[in-house]
C-alpha cells in the first residue's frame, strides 16, 4: 500500500489545474481533483489525482527520477480475477497516461513480457522503457499500429487466423474487403482476447475440430469451447497463428486455453459485438510485445518471459 504521507514529493492536485481538466472521468471534491476510472471488464479505480516522483531501475545501474509525474492515489481499486490489488499502469495515449509523460524521456517506446499467469512458476513480468524497449532479433515480426495519437487504444489490423489447414477471416462486416484496418486493439488489461461472434464461430469450429478430447462445460458459464483434460495433464490443441498486417503470431495453447478448474480447460476467446475485438493478455503470454509511437509500429517475438 502507498502512503501518501511518508512521501514529502506528494501533492494532490487542485480542480483549477489543467491536468483536471485534461484528464478523463474526474470530479471536484472541495478543492481536490479527484478521479474514477472504469474498465470494460468492471475494473475500477477512485481517488485523488496527484503528482509525485516516479523512481525507475536503468539499464546502467543508476536509478532515474521523473518529478511531478501525475499518479491517481487510489482509495478504491478493484481488479477482475484479482480481488483488490495494488494499483494500474496506463499505457494507453491518453493525456495522463505514464507513455504520454514519459514520451519525451523515453522515445515514445515501451515493451513488456507477460510471463504466464496460471502457473507454478513464481517469476515476474518485465516492462521496458526508451532503448531498453526496442524488439529485435530472430523471430521478430511487426505490424502497423494505426491511429495511436492521443487516443487511448493501440489498434492494429487483424486479417485473419489459421488452424490447422483451414483460415477463418477477419471479414469486416460494412465492406467487402477482406479486413478493416484498425480492426482489433492490443490491450494488456483484458484477459481474454475478444472477436465479433460470427468470426468467433468461425474460429471454435475450426479449433474444436482439431481437438479430439473430452468436451465439457465451463462450471462458470462464461466460455463455451472446454475440456477435460488427461490424466498426465498434457494438451494437445492445435497451434492457431493470427495473420496480422505483415506479422504472423504463432499461438500456442499457454495463448489459447485456460485452466478454469482442475482437469478443466477452455478457449480463451470470448465473442463480443458490444465492446469491439480486443487481442487480450493471455494471447500475449510469452511474447515480448514492443510497442514504437514514433514510427507507429508493435512488433512480437517469441519469448520465455519467466527467465527474462
């Protein structure tokens, strides 16, 4: 927990200052800005807009300071799956978001490596920041990201994903081409990745026959393609590669499939018309994702995030 008290570089900040006024969802509370903030999959958070100074770990050793930096003490925060945590970082394009403060310190580049959340493994998930961010090397694919600037979604273009022999399109439903531009965001606080139902259907057809273990249905009701698994815990569900703009990723069943019981295991994909396609967390695990706002690009590589 962080109290603000024992930090003599915290401030909260008045309704009369800009950053209030830029920032989204907030509100006046005497003289003091307050924030709420909510998230497509009931994620909250509510306190005080402030500023402190945010403290980062270099590559050379030395720590670097960065005064002033607009945080959101939070006096209510609540994380889906998670109960109560600790606190969220926006890495979104909005005004207040930590890249839009960090851009000019940091070349408008960050990456992260989400290692694998339902495991054993006790290993945490890095995230990078300026040169330390950049994504290179064999195996390395990239994509365009479209539209970012002051917006607070990443959007990439998703063509279509491949199971097996067969190729589900990302077809858009308003035009003939086989696929809008900007048809999908990249966010790492969604959990599941999320597609309009017809490709949905699609992409379950495809993947459940490629399957041939016991089918059974998700004791919380919430996705519809699941199995139980072996006796040896081993599965065996086919490789799915998502066809972005240039950048094929493979997904492997860490990406795909998700223990929701013992013995139980489901598609992590979800059909959703109402909140739009989002590429969520799980589908990243193990990827170092590299995200460059000066030239517009993300690129992914094959990685074990556990020992990075």
């Amino acid at each position: 927990m962080f109290d603000p008290s024992k930090s003599t570089t915290y401030k909260t900040l008045p309704c009369s200052s800009d950053t209030c006024e830029s920032a989204r969802s907030t509100s006046c509370k005497g003289r003091t800005c307050e924030y709420s903030i909510n998230y497509g999959d009931g994620s909250h958070s509510h306190g005080d807009l402030s500023v402190d100074t945010l403290t980062l770990a270099s590559t050379n050793g030395s720590r670097v300071t960065f005064p002033k930096t607009v945080i959101g003490c939070g006096h209510s925060n609540t994380v889906s799956f998670q109960g109560r945590s600790s606190g969220i970082v926006g890495l979104g394009g909005g005004p207040v978001s930590l890249i839009t403060q960090l851009s000019s310190s940091i070349d408008g580049k960050f990456s992260y490596c989400l290692a694998p959340m339902f495991t054993n493994s006790n290993s945490s998930s890095q995230l990078n920041f300026g040169d330390n961010a950049v994504v290179s090397g064999d195996g390395t694919v990239s994509t365009p990201i479209i539209g970012h600037d002051q917006e607070i979604f990443y959007y990439l273009t998703l063509e279509s994903f491949s199971v097996g022999k067969k190729r589900v399109e990302f077809g858009s439903p308003i035009s003939d081409e086989s696929s809008e531009e900007g048809n999908i965001i990249i966010d790492s606080g969604t959990t599941l990745t999320l597609l309009p139902s017809d490709v949905y259907s699609n992409l379950e057809s495809a993947v459940a026959d490629e399957i041939a273990l016991e089918r059974v249905k998700d004791p919380s009701n919430l996705l519809s393609l699941c199995y139980k698994t072996t006796s040896s815990g081993e599965v065996d569900v086919p490789t799915i590669t998502a066809h972005f703009s240039g950048a094929d990723v493979k997904l492997n069943a860490i990406n795909t499939f998700v223990e929701v019981a013992d013995g139980i295991i489901c598609f992590a994909f979800h059909p959703s018309d109402d909140i739009g396609a989002i590429f969520g967390n799980l589908a990243q695990q193990n990827l170092l994702v590299g995200y460059d706002l000066q030239e517009s690009t993300l690129s992914f590589k094959p990685t074990d995030c556990t020992t990075t």
